[in-house]
C-alpha cells in the first residue's frame, strides 16, 4: 500500500510537471509568433521609407531636369533676342546707308528678313513642342515605374503574409499532434494495473521525449482499437465519399511529391507518412481515411481531418 502511494504522488508530480512544461511551452510559441509579427511589421515600415525614399529621389531628379531644360531654353531665347535685336540694329544701319539705292534692293532685303524671321519661329515653336512631347514621355514613364514598383511591392508582401499564415497553421498541426499523443500515452500510463503487484514505473523523461516515443510505437506496431461497437449503433459516422480514381502514369508515384502544401500537413506528420511509405499525391489520394488515422498515430479524425488530405491530394493530382 505504501508503494503504491509513493508511485501516485510521483505520478502526480509528473503530471504537474508535464502541464507545467505545456504552459511554458505555449508561453514561448506565443512569444515567438509576436516576435515573428513585430520583425515582419519592421521591414514592412523600413521597406515603406525605402520606396518613399525612392520615389522622392525620382521625382528630384525629374524637377532637375526640368529646370535644367527650362534654364537651357531661356538661355536660347534670350540669346535670340538679342540676336534679333542685333539683326534689327543691323538692318536699320544699313538701311540708312542704303537710303540712296534702289527701292527694289530694300524690296529684296526685307523679304529675307522675313523669311529669316518666320524660319526662326517655326524653329521656336518646333523646340517648344518638342520639349512639351518630352515632358509628358518622362512624366508617363516616372509613372508606369512607380505603379511597377508599387505592384511588385504588393505581390512580395501577400507572398510573405501567405508564407507566414501557412507556417503558423503547420506549426499549430503539429503541436496539436504531439499534445495529443502525449495526453494518449499519459492515458496509458495513468491506467489501474491489472495485477496487484504491478508497479507504476516513473518516466525520466520529459514531454518531448514521450510524444518521440510514442509517435514511434504509433507508426511500428498500431495500438488496439477500443471496442466502440456500442457508440458506432447509437451515432454511426458519416464516412465522405472516396475520392474518384485518378489514372496517372507510374512514374508520378515513384518520384517524391512536397505533399507540406497540403493544409494540416507540418514537418512532423510529413515525417510520419514518409515512414509509412507514402511519398507522392497518388499514394496519399488511394488511402483510406482509417488507414491513414493510424500512420499518424491519431484515433479521431476530430483532430486530424484526414478526409481533406485525401481530397487535396486528389486535387493537386489533377493540376
């Protein structure tokens, strides 16, 4: 009796131990994850102030263009002018000296200067139109590389928020699997020993070492199913039905698929159906959901939606 007492109050602390390492262990998961969020809305803001920066250098470099062309354009007017004024000051010098010649030689020296004139502004106005098709080209192409960039910038962050969500949803799979073996394996242990004589023997080992174990013992010999042949009358499952029968080629099942794109699969249940021998779409797509339940270990499909495996895999066949 005395033994037995001892043995309860070990099993009791470890108990306590385990739930406090589950405690800790969610403490710390939660303080990555806002770690994790924190440093992503960092390089958000810092990736924002280099766009901002970007774009405000492009825009200095447009203004100084513009000015520079503006510059450079009443440069060349102003130095027109004063050619023409210089032109009008010849012209009116030389018609004083021309005052004795023939009214047919001023006649002809007028008409070149007009045409002369008329050159000039249609040259003017070709500059001025030239400069005005040129402006709105670097004003059109400042914005189709902004609206780029911005484009770019959108895709690259509903990459990394995607990215993000679906580790977070594998991370939360696979520390729901590992609870749940545990809390399985903890069940068995916990059970009253059919022998008087039977001992409690107190595991040394922690909750991570447990939940290896008894992935291992899941995937090597299948634990006996409960009798639920009384529950199975009173509330029958509802089985979904089998996918539909995708032919492939052979070499589809012989090469190795990613099959963590699926929703629900983690590192940990990959592993887990790796060791079962199932590699491939196809392979995942031909098993049954009850099959499946006891590669990873797991009893209900409450906690492992094994049906939506089998479907996405199918889906993923298809593509």
């Amino acid at each position: 009796m005395g033994r037995q007492t001892i043995a309860a109050s070990r099993l009791a602390g470890e108990i306590a131990h385990s739930r406090y390492s589950r405690k800790a262990f969610a403490f710390n998961l939660r303080k990555d994850s806002e770690a994790l969020l924190l440093g992503f809305r960092d390089k958000r803001v810092a990736a924002a102030a280099d766009a901002k920066a970007v774009l405000n250098d492009c825009v200095a470099g447009i203004k100084s263009d513009v000015e520079t062309l503006m510059g450079r354009f009443q440069r060349e007017r102003m130095q027109m002018s004063a050619e023409s004024q210089e032109n009008m000051g010849r012209f009116q010098r030389e018609r004083m000296q021309m005052s004795a010649e023939s009214q047919e030689n001023l006649d002809l020296f007028i008409s070149r200067l007009k045409a002369e004139v008329l050159a000039l502004k249609q040259e003017t106005a070709e500059l001025m139109q030239a400069y005005a098709v040129s402006r709105r080209r670097q004003a059109k192409l400042s914005h189709d590389e902004r609206s780029l960039f911005t484009a770019s910038l959108s895709r690259q962050i509903s990459a990394l928020m995607e990215q993000f969500r679906k580790s977070r949803a594998d991370m939360s799979d696979d520390v729901k699997a590992d609870l749940l073996v545990f809390l399985t394996k903890l069940k068995e242990s916990v059970r009253t020993p059919k022998s008087p004589t039977a001992k409690i023997q107190p595991s040394r080992k922690d909750d991570r070492s447990d939940a290896e174990q008894a992935r291992v013992k899941a995937r090597v010999v299948p634990p006996k199913k409960p009798d639920l042949s009384a529950e199975r009358k009173q509330t029958p499952p509802v089985e979904p039905p089998a996918p539909e029968p995708i032919p492939h080629p052979s070499v589809e099942e012989s090469w190795p698929d990613d099959l963590t794109v699926i929703r629900g699969i983690g590192q940990s249940m990959n592993a887990r159906l790796k060791d079962a021998g199932i590699t491939t779409f196809a392979q995942l797509a031909k098993k049954q959901p009850q099959e499946l339940l006891d590669i990873v270990g797991v009893k209900s499909a409450k906690f492992v939606n094994v049906n939506e495996w089998i479907a996405q895999a199918a889906d993923w066949l298809k593509k």
